[in-house]
C-alpha cells in the first residue's frame, strides 16, 4: 500500500468548502418531500391552526435537543455513525449499524419515488398533458372502460405509471419504463456524490435553495386563483377540541421526529467533516427553525391549489347539473345559471318531481371536495396534478413542480447516501486499490439492483410496506438509545466538556434538562403509543383492483401472512443489531483479557505498523493550533 | 269535390307530422349553440332548420353514393317536429321514392357518422355541442408518436448526466496520477538525502522506520 495515501487518508478527513454548504446540506437533508406532502395533510386534518401548538412543543422538547445531540457527538468525534459509537462505547457500536442498515434501506424507496418524480417530470413536457384525459381504446370506439370508471389522472397514476398489480400476491413483471426512470434517479444521485462531500457541497447550492424559489413562485400563482381563500381558511381555521385526542400529539410529535431526519446517521456523518472549533448549537437551533418553517411556508401554497381544485370541481359538479336539467326539460340554455339553480330546481321539483328524481342529480357542496384531501404520493401524484391541469400554462406548473420535488428528495438522498457511505469509509471496509469513486458507484448500483422491487407491478405496495415499517419504529428506538447512550454511557459532563471546547461555552440548563430528562421520556412514550397503536389494528392496505365491485373504491385488503413476517423482519433487522453488536462485544470482552477504557485514544492508529511520521499528534491539528494561539 | 281536394293538399304535411312523431326511426338532436360560441352565438329559427334539412339531405346523398344506391334526397325528404326552446328537436328521414317510408335507423346513423365533420362545422359546432341522442361520436384517432415526448427528454437528461459522471472519472484518474508523479518524485528525493548522509539506513524497512517505544502514547510530552 502507497504509503503517502495511507498517510493522507488517516490524516485529511474530507472538508466543508465553507459553512454555507454545510448549513445547505443540513437544511436539505432534513427539508424533503414529507415537509410538503405530509405536514400540510397534519394540518388539515388535525384542526389547522392549533397543530402548531403540539408540533412546536415537540420541536421544542424532542426536535431541537435530538438535532444538538447528533450534531455535536459528530462534530467531536469525527467519524460516522458506527465509528462515534463505538468511541463512546464499544456496547453501543450496534446504533451505528442500526442507523446505517437503516439508510440504505430507506435510500432504497426514496429514490423510487424520486424515480416516479422523474416520469411525471419527463411527461410534463407534452401538450396536452397527458393525465388530463382518458386514452382511446383498442378499437377507437371509446375511451378506455378503467378510465372512464375512475378518472383520467388516477388511471395515468395506477395503470399507465405503475402498472399496478391488483395486489400483493400478484408480483407482476418488471415495468421496463420505470426502471428507466430508476436508473437515471440513481445515476443522477451518483454525480452528485461521485466525489463525496466535494461534490454534493455544490450540489447542494442548487438543490437545497430551487424549492424554495419554486414554493414562492407557487405560493404568488396560488393565491390569485379563485377559491385559493376557501382553501387557506379551511387549512388554518383552528379546531382547538382535537388537542384533546392524544393522536394529535403522537402525530404531531413523529412529524417532527421524521421530517428533521434524525436516527439516520446522516447529519453525524456531516457535521464530522466541520472543523472541531464550530458553533453547532447554532447550527442546530438554525436547521431545526429552517425546517419547521418551510413546512409552514409549503402548506400554503398547497392548500391554495387544493383550495383552488375543490372550487373547480364544485363548479363542475354544477354545471352538470345545470346541464342536466337543461336537456331532460328542453328549457333555453344559459337559462339555469349556478345562483338561480336552487331556485329553478325547487319550480321544476314541484312541477315534474318524478322527472327530476330519475336524472340522479349531484349533490354539490363545497365542503366535501375540500376534504378530499391526500397526503404522500396521493397528494403529489394525483391531486395535485389534476389542479394543474386546471390552470393556464398547465406544462410550466407541472414541470416546475416536480423539479421542486426532484430537488426535495435529492438533498435528502444526499444525508440517506452519506449515512451509508460514511461508516463504510470510516470501517475501512474499502480495499485501498478502490478509489471512492468506484466505490460510491458500486453502492449506487447495488441499490439500484435491490429497488428494482419496486419497479414490480406491486412494487406501489411493498413501497408503502417499506415506508410504513422501515421508516418509523426503527428510528425511534434508535433515537432512544442514541440520547440513552450519550447521556448514560458518554455523560452529561464529559459531553459538556465537548460542547465547551467546540462552541466556547457549557450547554445551558435547557439543552440539559432536555437531554437528560424530557427528550428521552417523550421519545420513550412516543415509541410506545406508537407501536400501541399499530398492534391494535391488523394491518391492511388499499389496492387498486379493476376488478373490484366498487370500483373505482380501493379494495382494502389485509396483509398475508408472509407479507406479514416481512414487515417484522424489516422493523427488527435495524434494531436488532444494537443488541446483537453489545452481546458480541460482552463475549469478547469476557475472553479477552480486559483491554481498558474505551475512551477514544488520540494515539490509536488505525494500522498495524505505526509510522512515526503520521503520528497524529505532530499533525497540523486545531489542538496545536489552539496551544500556539495562548 | 272541394273537400277531397282539401283533403289531398293537406293530407302529406299531417301525414309527415304523424310520421316525425311517431317514428321509431327518428333522431333526436340537440345544439349548445351559446355554450359553443358563447357572444357570437346565432339565433336558431327557419333559416337554420333550412340549413339543418340541406346538411342531413347532404349527408344521405353522400352515404348512398357509398353504396351505390339512389341518391335523388331532397330537403322535403328531412322531417323535422318538437321544436324547443332549448333548440332540440326530433327529425325522421323518408325515402325518396316513397314519401310515407321512413328510412331505417341504422342507416341513418351510418350517414350521420360519415359526415359528421361536414354537419358540424356548417353549424360552427363539435361533437359535444351538437348531439344526435344514441349516435355516439367517432373519437379522433391518438396522434401516434414515432418516439414517444418523454423518451426524448429522458434521453437528453442521462445523456447530459452520462457526459458528467465520465468527466468528473476523468478528472480523478488524471488527478490520481499527478499525485502519483508527485509521490514518485519525493521517493527520489529520499532516497538522494539517504545517500548523501552517508548512514546506512538499509537496516531500516524502506523508508517507514522502526516503531521507536521512547517516543509511544506518553502524555507528558505533549501538554505544553
């Protein structure tokens, strides 16, 4: 092995360019898709304004604190998830892996409906937009009977994108578009880290700063549509009863958790490239107020369009009515209008009532289309792209829209992606022939290789599996210990003296209170209600059967038994390995003779044959900087 | 002798009334004109019903020359009642040699969709605002792309990602290998100042060194 490179890999730890880039990439980490399509959905559902209330405090007293834990131990100990556990405590290397198992497998679908972005992005160029009507059957007799029967944008969504099976037990084929698509999310995903932090550094110029200059530009569109109004006042119109469900704030509290992207080993890994001397309490408090703020400022341009959508199909639903009349009683047309409808209904009710019960008018209010409301792909996919269809300029919105989601789910990647990488590099798993390069793209393509799953005719329902059982109980647990692991095995005052020595000053009594007392209860109670609550249902999903009598209703149906084992399999995996890496690491230490404190030796090299000429402490080091500034 | 004569002028228009009404074989059409044209909308009275009968006599004409049948139909040949406001109205096409002899549905609907266009556009409508009841539309074939759009983009999106991962690979192996010349030429350097003192440092394994157990993990030395 060069001996020069293996100096410089045990010495140069790849560096920020400056703080921008390391703030961006934080901020776009924890900003992604769930910020726009799952918070305005919370909103809406849990009584508008009085949301906040539960969702600040729980950034308050689990966000924040979970956000300055992580960053700090990354920013002390400088390695990724695996290496910083296990500095703290050999016991605890398992969080690491845990965290690291976890990124790959949620980098796995998130870049899947990355990939589903990039096709309704590629579509967005045609005219007209191709989810804005039915296609022509075989036989050129009519339009076809799936699409008909449900609507257009549904039958692109369901049949045309995903080619969707009528269930689990039917994996269907390879859909060959989609792997397209999946392959040029992934290659897009590899530029961007081909260089690791060099690269993704300047990415995350473009990506983390687009959408918000897309939310405005909606945000400015959005409000001068008609019934925009109807849709803000019904999102923030609060409904103070529903803080007394306690769903609200287990809800509340697992937003907050989920959309700052904590557990993932993503933001250790990133604050570990930033120099020891770094104010990451700012960092923090600045990420996690970034974060929530964007949610905010997404959900009101979304409910705008929503509003804006439900107005149009109110009118709709009006004027076939209107029209309805119009030709059942021959009366002149432009007659019956939408303000003198009631009037002419109730003449011509009393005057022909039996006619009027056989056309089977509509019953139109307003209301029922603004709660037709959707959150994750339901949202992006479906609604959403029916509101465009509805404005002038139908392509711009489109394309403009999901090229804000590309860029959301992308810095995202980036923090799942390093998360992963990180502790590989660190672990020195590499063979040191391999250039990162190679590398990275080998990750890349092995992941590109087991999403293919997703690209199944069922692949939509194994997705929301994934989601639902990988992206949830795991990381709370992971959460919990990592706060447990700190406070009990690292200790609060050796982590203050950390904190001092990096921001210049001890953490104050609300960042340790917090630590040692709120955050770990909160997030204890929370994990708890929340597997509570899952274990009471049997779990089943939608799915989208053709067949179905109640087509176009989802048939919901529950999971099977294998399906079922799977979905367990998929929560423990993660979490098994924290107390699979302790017991091996007890066994070893019981047959070892004792090898003395794990406190993490500024002298250990890595390998085997030391060489007096990168001894790390003659390196240029900040602690020799700060002795030569006294 | 006056009553009979009565009889035989009024008789075909009460005999073509009965037959409109009655027919099985009528159509029913309806116009949206003020939906279609909305300020520009016309006003539909006997001129247009006039236009009406000549475009469907049109229509019929057109169809028998297709199968080669007599085409001799005239605007009497188009019967047309229950006139409404909502411009509606029920028309019954006869035959040409025998006045009292409706035409057979199917057949008027086979005309109807072969002129479809030409009946349309003499009214300034589509197939939405000008209706005949049970005569479902022709669709207009799907434009049939040789590429479909979204391949195009695709295409020029990987390629533009294939040109980046390729120049940024390239940029690494070039850089790897000035660094390489540097490191080689450093070795050079080394190994002149190794001759030039004269020691020998061949007892030494290359140019690593012996780990040195005086200068080991000893914190003393370092707290200045």
């Amino acid at each position: 092995m060069d001996t020069t490179s293996e100096a410089s890999s045990a010495q140069e730890r790849p560096k920020w360019d400056n703080k921008v880039q390391y703030l961006l990439t934080c901020v776009g980490f924890a900003v992604g898709l769930g910020n726009v399509w799952r918070f305005p959905y919370l909103c809406q559902i849990y009584g508008g304004g009085a949301f906040l209330i539960p969702y600040l405090i729980a950034l308050v007293f689990e966000g924040l604190p979970l956000l300055y834990l992580e960053l700090a131990i990354g920013q002390s100990l400088r390695k990724g998830s695996i290496g910083v556990w296990h500095s703290i405590s050999p016991l605890l290397g398992g969080l690491g892996v845990a965290s690291m198992i976890l990124s790959f497998l949620v980098g796995l679908f998130y870049n899947t409906i990355l990939a589903w972005v990039l096709w309704y992005f590629f579509h967005s160029f045609e005219d007209p937009l191709p989810w804005s009507q039915c296609p022509v059957n075989d036989n050129n007799t009519g339009l076809v009977e799936e699409c008909v029967i449900s609507t257009p944008v549904n039958y692109f969504w369901y049949r045309q994108t995903l080619n969707i099976s009528p269930g689990l037990e039917t994996s269907g084929s390879l859909q060959w578009w989609l792997v397209l698509c999946l392959a040029s999310a992934w290659s897009i995903v590899y530029i961007c880290f081909i260089r690791g932090i060099e690269t993704i550094g300047k990415a995350v110029y473009v990506t983390a700063t687009f959408p918000y200059l897309v939310l405005t530009i909606f945000l400015v569109r959005a409000l001068t549509l008609p019934g925009a109004t109807d849709g803000l006042l019904y999102l923030f119109t609060p409904d103070w009863s529903l803080l007394a469900d306690p769903q609200v704030w287990l809800d509340a509290a697992t937003q907050i958790f989920f959309s700052l992207s904590l557990a993932f080993g993503g933001l250790i890994a990133f604050s570990s490239y930033n120099p020891k001397k770094n104010d990451c309490e700012r960092d923090a408090v600045f990420v996690g107020c970034i974060n929530s703020a964007t949610s905010l400022y997404a959900s009101i341009p979304i409910f705008a369009i929503l509003g804006f959508k439900a107005t149009s199909n109110f009118n709709a639903c009006v004027d076939g009515n209107i029209l309805d009349l119009t030709n059942a009683f021959d009366i002149e047309e432009r007659n019956i209008t939408a303000e003198n409808y009631e009037h002419w209904l109730l003449f011509l009710n009393s005057s022909d009532p039996d006619r009027v019960s056989g056309l089977k008018l509509k019953h139109c209010v307003l209301q029922n289309f603004l709660d037709q409301s959707a959150s994750g792909t339901g949202l992006a996919f479906i609604v959403f792209t029916e509101a465009v269809i509805e404005m002038p300029g139908s392509q711009v919105w489109a394309v403009l829209f999901f090229i804000m989601l590309f860029s959301l789910g992308l810095s995202s990647m980036f923090g799942n992606l390093e998360g992963v990488l990180t502790p590989l590099l660190d672990l020195h798993v590499v063979p040191g022939w391999m250039p990162k390069e190679i590398f990275t793209g080998l990750i890349c393509a092995l992941s590109f290789l087991v999403a293919l799953i997703f690209t199944l005719g069922s692949g939509n329902y194994w997705l929301e599996i994934f989601n639902s059982y990988v992206g949830s109980v795991p990381l709370l647990v992971i959460a919990f210990f990592e706060i447990i692991g700190v406070v009990c095995f690292y200790g609060i005052k050796r982590f203050s003296d950390d904190i001092e020595f990096m921001t210049g000053r001890r953490p104050n009594l609300y960042w340790r209170v917090c630590w040692m007392g709120i955050s770990p209860v909160m997030l204890l109670v929370v994990l708890v209600a929340y597997v509570a609550v899952q274990v009471q249902t049997h779990p089943t999903y939608p799915a989208w059967n053709p067949q179905y009598e109640k087509f176009p209703e989802p048939e919901v149906k529950p999971y099977s038994d294998w399906v079922f084992a799977v979905c367990v399999l998929l929560s423990s995996a993660p979490v098994l390995s924290i107390p699979a890496v302790a017991v091996y690491r007890l066994v070893r230490r019981q047959t070892r003779s004792p090898t003395g404190h794990s406190y993490p030796n500024p002298y250990s090299n890595q390998n085997q044959d030391p060489n007096p000429y990168s001894n790390p402490a003659f390196t240029a080091d900040e602690r020799i900087q700060t002795f030569k500034a006294l | 002798m006056r009553t009979a004569v009565l009889l035989l002028i009024l008789l075909p228009p009460m005999v073509a009334q009965d037959l409109c009404k009655e027919s099985k074989d009528g159509f029913k059409v309806r116009l949206s004109i003020k939906t279609a044209l909305g300020d520009k909308a016309y006003e539909w009275n006997k001129s247009e019903m006039f236009l009406f009968q000549s475009t469907l006599a049109f229509a019929m004409r057109i169809h028998a020359n297709r199968s080669n049948q007599e085409t001799n139909y005239n605007i009497a040949n188009i019967l047309v009642c229950n006139d409404t406001q909502r411009v509606s109205f029920v028309f019954v096409v006869t035959s040409p040699d025998d006045p009292t002899q409706p035409i057979p549905k199917e057949q008027v609907e086979r005309a109807v969709r072969l002129s479809k266009h030409r009946i349309n556009n003499a009214f300034l409508l589509s197939d939405m605002t000008l209706e005949f009841v049970g005569i479902p539309p022709t669709l207009a074939a799907p434009i049939k792309y040789d590429t479909p759009p979204w391949l195009i983009v695709f295409g020029v999106v990987m390629g533009a990602v294939a040109v980046g991962i390729m120049a940024l690979l390239m940029s690494t192996v070039s850089k790897r290998r000035r660094a390489k010349d540097k490191a080689a030429g450093f070795a050079e350097e080394d190994g002149g100042i190794v001759k030039e003192n004269g020691t020998s440092l061949s007892s030494l394994k290359g140019k690593d060194g012996v780990y040195n157990q005086a200068f080991s993990s000893d914190e003393r030395f370092t707290q200045l």
